[in-house]
C-alpha cells in the first residue's frame, strides 16, 4: 500500500448513501498540543487497578438520515497493559520490560435503528495513564449495507491512519497525520486527569464517528477547548473553527469524574445527546455465564 500524506484528505466514511468528498482542510499552520506526563490524582490506583472495569450505559438520542433515533450506549473503562512497540495488550505484562506501556482503555459501544434496519458503532481507545499521547484508536461501523473499519496507531513520525471500506470509491487506504490531540481521546483523558487536558486553541482530529457520519474528511483542524467548572459537576467544551461542530461533556467534578453526559452539535442542530443511566464496576469477564444475566438489567440494557 501506498502512504498518502495530509496533502490529501482520507475517503470519508460513508453508510448508504454515495461516498461524499466533502471535507474542510486546515489552511493555516497550527501547534499541536503538549501531551506530557502528569501526576495521577488521589485514588486513582486504587480505583482504576482493583481488577474490575467500570461500566455504564447511556439514554442517547441520535440523528440520521436527518431523523431522531432512540439508541443506547456502553462505555467500558479498563486498566490494561499494552505493548508499546506492537500496540496490543501484553499476555505476560511482567516479562515485557520497558514495553510495557499501562493504558486506560475505553470501549465505547452505541446501537440504534433506522427503519427496518439497525447501527452498531463501537470504539477502542488506548490512551497511556502518563497523560502521553494516545498509542492506538479503532473504529468500526456496521449497518445492513456494510461495515467500514478505521485505525490509528501511534508511530515515531506521526500517526499511520488505516481505513477500510466496502465502498470501490474508497478501497483500502493509508495516510500519515501528525501527533496532534484525538477528540476521541478526550473521554479518557478526563478519566485520567481533566486538569491535565490542554485548553484554548489547539489542533485535533475530530472523532472518527463524526467524519463516518457526517462525510468529513479525517484530519487535523484548529479547535478551541474550554472547561467550565461548576458546583458538582464540570463541562469541557469543544469548538472548530473550519467545522460547524461543537461538543461538549459533562463529568463528575471530583474523582472518578465518572462522565454524566454529552452534546454533539452539527450547523446548530443536536446530532447526538446521550445521559447517564446506570454504573457499576465490574470483572465482566468472569461473568460470562447464564446466571450473571440479571447483571444486565441492573444496567439498565436494552440490547
């Protein structure tokens, strides 16, 4: 395969509709955002390294096709130690010495349905404990027409971005994008140590959902991020200035700043809401049996 550098616009994700070449490119330089070691706040290996994952479903509305879709979502929050060099998780953590790398892994999981037929988006996310830039993201995408599968793996010169589609306009492509910060990455990041996320003007990729969704090319963009502190709870803003996108999450003010909810706004109309609805922390996969079914329901899940 042939790289092909941000000169050019990776081929947007696209559902079942003709792929759209839409897509707005950074003209201006722009300075990516320091990523460096941060202190953990109090609590944080107790909680993150007790042998459990926390768990939480969301009540999230959805917009496609220019309708309002009832979905629902699951993030999964784990400690994992991953292998800096190959990328995945470690089988013998204690035997890899400096390669091993601890990451808080966020699987994301939404599903909903169009008509007759049914979205299911599901992400991974490996951002390091240290605060350093995420090592690893995946995205895959599948509807009754297809499924379209996208990854960025941190390298020494940037981040090598693959994308797989069923589209023949698309086929499979590579492309090289710089080390900027990852909107995708921000949830964990909050997780981790929201003090720590740079603020002001920044460049970052927008989530990947969004470019598969909205038909917008995957690159960097100049975003404006803010965090406006409240009395229980705590909302970090997120705004382009060559997208007409916005985004805000809302979190616990105090550790574990468990997220509470979000906004996705899209040219001034909602595109996706989504409220926390039940968390729990638990070994989930030790419960794989029939008789941990009830777990489900304590969950509040609808699929």
């Amino acid at each position: 395969m042939k790289y092909i550098y941000l000169l050019f616009a990776i081929p947007c994700f696209i559902g079942c509709t003709n792929p759209s070449k839409s897509g707005s490119v950074v003209t201006q330089p722009v300075t990516a955002a320091k990523l460096t070691s941060q202190p953990l706040p109090s609590g944080f290996n107790e909680y993150w390294y007790q042998g459990k994952a926390e768990i939480s479903t969301f009540d999230v509305v959805q917009d496609r096709y220019g309708e309002i879709r009832q979905a629902q979502q699951v993030n999964i929050f784990v400690t994992e130690d991953l292998s800096k060099q190959k990328q995945v998780k470690l089988d013998d953590p204690a035997a890899a010495g400096e390669d091993r790398q601890g990451v808080l892994k966020l699987n994301s999981i939404r599903r909903f349905k169009t008509g007759i037929y049914d979205y299911s988006i599901m992400q991974s996310v490996f951002t390091p404990v240290d605060g350093s830039p995420t090592l690893k993201t995946t995205t895959s995408v599948q509807d009754w027409c297809g499924h379209v599968f996208f990854q960025t793996n941190l390298k020494k010169d940037g981040y090598l971005v693959q994308s797989y589609s069923y589209f023949e306009s698309e086929g499979d492509t590579e492309i090289k994008l710089p080390v900027v910060l990852l909107e995708d990455d921000l949830w964990s990041r909050i997780r981790i140590n929201p003090d720590a996320i740079p603020t002001g003007k920044v460049s970052m990729i927008p989530a990947a959902t969004f470019s598969r969704l909205r038909h917008k090319a995957y690159q960097p963009q100049d975003a404006d991020i803010q965090i406006e502190k409240g009395i229980k709870d705590n909302t970090l803003r997120v705004n382009y200035a060559g997208l007409p996108r916005a985004l805000s999450i809302r979190y616990e003010n105090t550790f574990p700043f468990r997220i509470l909810g979000w906004e996705e706004v899209d040219n001034a109309k909602l595109t996706s809401k989504g409220t926390l609805k039940k968390s729990r922390t638990e070994a989930y996969w030790s419960e794989n049996s029939n008789k941990f079914a009830p777990l489900r329901d304590s969950l509040g899940l609808t699929f």
